[in-house]
DNA sequence: TCCCGATAGATGCAAATGCATCTACATTGG
DNA sequence: CCAATGTAGATGCATTTGCATCTATCGGGA
C-alpha cells in the first residue's frame, strides 16, 4: 500500500503551507500596487478596517495586535502615526490604567471606506476569475478551521 | 431566489480573501517566532529555499523577486548580506550583461536545510491538528487554483 | 548602424520595523 | 497590606524596507 505516490503528512502539511503563502504574496503583490493604497500603506488601513468591524467601536492596542503581523513596538508606533494624521483617537482604558483604547475619527472612517470600496472592487477582480463560487466558501471554509485552529492551542506568551 | 443570505460575488470574494489573508497571518506569527529562525530571518530563509529548489541551482534575482514579497530594491540588499555571510555567490548572468546569478555556497545549502528541517516540523504541528488530509489537498488545490489564475494575467510592469 | 525606450540591478536617503528595555499599573500569594 | 511577578504600552537605537533615481545593458525600429 505504501505507493510511490504516497506522501507523508509532515510533506502534505509543508506543501499546503507553503502553496497558502505563495498564494497570499501573489494577491498581496496585486493589492498593494494598485491604486487603492497610495493614501495609506496595507498595515494602516488593515488598522482602520478592523476598528470599523469592532461592534463598540473602541479597540485594545493589544487586541489589535493579534490581527496584524507586526511586533508591538511597530503597532505601538503606526497607530502613532495615524493618531498624528487625525484618523484614530485614543483614550485610556477604564478598567485597566494601562490600557489604551482606540477607535476611528470621522475622518478615519470616511477614510476606511473609501480605500475599502477600492479595495474590494481589486480584490473582487483577482479572486472572482480565478476560483468559482463554491470553491471561494471552501477556501474560506478551510482557512476559517485552520485560523479557529491556531487560535485555541496554546498561545504562548511571546508575540513579536 | 433572493434570500437574505444571498451574498453578492464581490463580498464573497473579499470575506474570503479576508479569511485566506488572517490564516496566513496566523501561521507566520507562530511559525517566525519559533526557535527555527533564530539565524535567520524568515524572508532570508525564503530566498534560500527558492535557490534550493530550483534545478540549475543558479536563479536570477529578477526571478526571486516574484516568489517573495519584498521590492526590488529590498531584495537586492537582503541578497547584499546572504552574500558577506557567505550563504549565496553571485555571478554576472552569461547571456545577460545586465543580470546577476545567485547560487547556494555549501554552506547556505547546509543551513537551509537545517532551517528547513525545524520549519517542517513547526508547519506539520500547526496543519496537522487543524485540517484533515483530505481538506489540505483541497485547501492546496484551491490555493494552486488562485495562483495560477494570477499568474496569467497581465502582469502589469509594476513589481514593488 | 544608431537612437530610443525598456529592463536589471544598485544606491542615497527617509521612513518603518524589531529587539531590548523601561515605566506604570494589575494581580496573586503570603 | 505588601512584595513579587506579570502584562500593556512607549521609547532608544540599530537594522531593514521602500521610493526615487542612477547606471549599464538590451532590443527594436528608422
């Protein structure tokens, strides 16, 4: 039974991750040299976005951290600048002196979803061609498991 | 025919472009603070997996530039320090007066698969758990999918 | 053959990033 | 209640990145 054909897991696991990145970068390359993004870079605006979905509206630094890939310094440092362009504001957390919450001005907003229209008209030209409908829900259905995956093991402490 | 969770083609393509985009966030997080790139970045381990993958051995850097998501300009300094730390050997490109070749040394052939030995074992911990077999076939064909479909079209002259 | 536009890659310079560390507040165990 | 340990976020500093530009070569057309 142990064909030639037959993969380990440890390979089948490696493949799929890697075809997953390269498919990321390739889309990402497409996205972030379009037009949408001269006004404010993928990092920002994927800031911007996740506090337009926050239902309350205002945001942990923390929180926002688990969504992007950036060390804290670096979020720490981005949500600055945006602050300084007037797209964010800050207040300090109630219950936790430590904390700091964040949520978008009106002009952060209005910002959002105009990069946003943008975006997902790009994003809608490279993924529509390319895969049919049922195969976007599976896609999405498989990497929503992976991601629910990730979440619950173990977390560790470190996230750089 | 209309019902409420009818989705339109455009907002499904960007909840699972979202969805592709977070898992892919996810898993980098947790691999690239693993112990396995502690010598290495994860972007200069990936440079040195594409070499070791490619049948000639020697790679324009024009072409690397596709696999990886850095500018030109990046690239060619990430390959500016491969190189001091002895890990790639440059060579003009013979047909090409203006090109440059990139190879493994044996020594950079040697630490990426040291490097990728641990990578592997990192990814399988992470996909195993997470997806069935079946379900990585199916998450790589559709990703394979959604590359291929990006390749082909115009490429437009724009590589940042 | 000789221009002229296009392409490959390198480089100056400003901006963004990450690591290590620091401060302030929180929480827990005695 | 207090000391000890943990967590949230900010900051100094060195490294990395990207944009704009530069040089050199290639290739096509008059």
């Amino acid at each position: 039974m142990a064909g030639k054909s037959a993969e380990s897991p440890v390979r089948l696991a490696a493949e799929t991750w890697e075809s997953l990145f390269r498919a990321q970068v390739a889309v990402m390359r497409k996205l972030q040299s379009g037009p949408a993004f001269r006004k404010l870079a993928v990092n920002e605006y994927d800031v911007l976005f996740t506090l337009s979905r926050c239902p309350s509206g205002w945001l942990r630094l923390n929180e926002l951290n688990d969504n992007v890939l950036l060390s804290q310094s670096s979020l720490s440092r981005l949500v600055e600048r945006l602050e300084k362009r007037g797209l964010v504001a800050r207040m300090p957390a109630p219950e936790d002196g430590r904390g700091v919450l964040l949520k978008l001005t009106d002009e952060g907003r209005e910002l959002q979803k105009e990069i946003g229209r943008e975006h997902v008209r790009d994003i809608s030209e490279l993924m529509v061609p390319a895969l049919t409908p049922a195969e976007q829900k599976e896609l999405m259905r498989l990497t929503a498991k992976l991601r629910s995956s990730l979440d619950q093991r173990q977390p560790r402490q470190d996230s750089r």
